[in-house]
C-alpha cells in the first residue's frame, strides 16, 4: 500500500468513526475496531472488543446522549497510518473544552486508539 492509499484510508476510517460518534452508532463504530484493537486512556487499557463496546455503551447513554450532545471537530491530521484528531464538545451533564484521540489504522481498522479529554462537570 503506498503512503497515499493509507492517508486516504485512514481518512475514510477517522470521517466514518467521526460521524458514527456523533449519532451514537454504537454498531458502526465497533465495526471500526480490529477484533485485538487496544484503547488507552487514563482510565486504563481496554482490549478487544468485549471491552470496548461496554465504554461505547457508556458514552452512548450517560455522556453523550444522540440528540441532546453538540460535538465539534476542531483538527484532524493524517500521516499515513496514523490520524490525530481535536474535538471538543457540550452535553447536558458534561462541557468538554478539550478533547485529543490518536489512532493507529491499518487495512480499515482501528488498532490502537488513545483519548485524553478535559471534561467539567455541569
């Protein structure tokens, strides 16, 4: 694959998983991780499926409700495999200011992701 074809790839997967995000699609955005895929935060390491989808259900229902959240994309690099975003958001629970993901994506999946957020409390 050359340089180009992993930058658009990777592309295609950050939009996808962006949009996904923000409509709370839980399906589509676990269709984006690699079955091993490792999330690193500062909660901890969370691995593979089975452990993913749990804080996805979390985000979904307690953070982020669809239909009650404004999430802003600020900043998106792609470097072949690797895309870095900046986001910041307002739900009815928590403000965001300021929110980083790194993702390492390879044949169409997330691999690695990691997240850091500054999140306040309302």
């Amino acid at each position: 694959m050359t340089n180009a074809d992993a930058v658009a790839e990777t592309e295609n997967v950050l939009a996808r998983h962006w949009r996904d995000f923000v409509a709370g699609n839980l399906e589509s955005i676990m269709a984006d991780y690699a079955a091993d895929a490792l999330l690193v935060s500062a909660m901890g390491t969370l691995k593979g499926h089975a452990q993913i989808r749990p804080m996805f259900e979390s985000i979904f229902s307690h953070l982020f409700p669809a239909g009650t959240s404004t999430l802003k994309l600020e900043k998106q690099t792609v470097e072949g495999e690797l895309g870095f975003i900046i986001w910041s958001g307002s739900a009815p629970k928590y403000e965001v200011p300021f929110a980083t993901d790194t993702f390492w994506i390879r044949d169409g999946k997330i691999l690695v992701q990691t997240f850091a957020a500054n999140m306040v409390k309302k």
